[in-house]
C-alpha cells in the first residue's frame, strides 16, 4: 500500500487468481494500493489501484447507557436525585462497521422543560451523564446529521438524606409558626398531655 492505511486494508485473495481482498477500516478518504506479481519482477508487471471511500451514510440514532459489551439501548429513564446515568448517542452506519453498525457520534443533546439537570445537555458530544437536581417527568433528545433520538425521563426524590420532629403537620420551618425540636433543647409538658410530634423526611 502507497497511502491511506487508515482508510482501507489489504490482504492477498486467491493467489491462483491473482486476486486480492480490499476492505474499508471506517473512515472516508482516499488510498492508492499497489498489487505486484510474485512470480515475475519488473515495472510490467506491478500495477495501482486508486481507492476512494466515501462519506458515511447514517440512517438512525440510539441511547444507550453502560460500557463495552454490556452496554443496552435505552427508550425510558427512571432516575432518583442524587444518582446520575451516563448516557451515549450511536449512529448506525449503512455499511455496518462497527459494532454492527452502531459508532459513537458527536450528538446534540437537549431536554424539555420539566426537567432539571446539575450539568447542561452538551451541544456537541457523544456522552452526557445526566444528574437530576430536581424530580420531574420530561424527554431527553439527542439529534445528529438530521436525525434525532428521544427517551421519556422520570426523576424520583430518592431516599431521604435527614429526618426531622416538628409540632405541626403543616409547612416546616420557623417562618411557617412551625419550628423544629432541637435537640439542644429541653422540652417540658405536663404529665398526661398529649404532645404534637410530626416526623418530616428530607
């Protein structure tokens, strides 16, 4: 091969027929790859080939979350805050390089308005780990070369992080006539009344 080893790749066919194997490694480009006799030498009998890899067609878009071998098309996302998922957008390619196709493409992450994210959508990348700072329901879409590709999303409050006793089942906090008890404070109530005890979890 002259050029183009990152294009294409050669190998010898069927060496009674003089023939030889030409595959495309991928990307598109241009290579020049030269075939010559093993059984005669001279510039008579060596020839050139010039190749030409056009660019690569695309036909749909996928989510998937995971790594390598254990990474899964997604349509729906159901997340907890305080988690967060890696998601990446694949092309598929027509040719079928690639894992059966499927390549990472630079996509152009957005999301709809009831969601609510730590980092914001990427406008140009193949991953965006996605980390909800807020519950809420909406989509995630990721578009590329025209195409597009949306899953729905459900954000969960999650496991609490505190737990506090308040008088009043009502909105907590001071400012509500709703103080928590603290507990550097001594409360004193009468023996046999009833006393207000309402568990909030945050």
């Amino acid at each position: 091969m002259i050029s183009g080893a990152s294009i294409v790749s050669v190998a010898g066919g069927n060496a009674s027929l003089g023939a030889g194997i030409i595959s495309k490694l991928g990307p598109s480009g241009e290579a020049w790859v030269v075939a010559r006799s093993t059984d005669f030498t001279g510039a008579l009998f060596s020839d050139t080939l010039h190749v030409v890899v056009s660019d690569i067609a695309y036909d749909s878009l996928r989510i998937v979350t995971g790594q390598g071998g254990q990474q899964a098309r997604i349509s729906s996302l159901v997340i907890n805050i305080g988690q967060d998922s890696m998601l990446i957008v694949e092309g598929h390619r027509l040719d079928g390089l690639g894992d059966h196709g499927w390549t990472t493409v630079a996509g152009a992450w957005t999301m709809s308005a009831g969601l609510r994210t730590i980092l914001a959508p990427p406008a140009s990348d193949s991953v965006w780990n996605f980390a909800p700072s807020d519950t809420g329901r909406g989509s995630i879409s990721a578009g590329w070369a025209g195409l597009s590709y949306s899953i729905t999303v459900l954000v969960k409050p999650g496991t609490p992080a505190s737990i506090g006793v308040y008088p009043s089942a009502g909105q907590p906090g001071a400012q509500f006539g709703n103080p928590p008890y603290l507990s550097t404070v001594t409360y004193r109530y009468a023996a046999g009344s009833a006393i207000p005890l309402n568990a909030k979890l945050f």
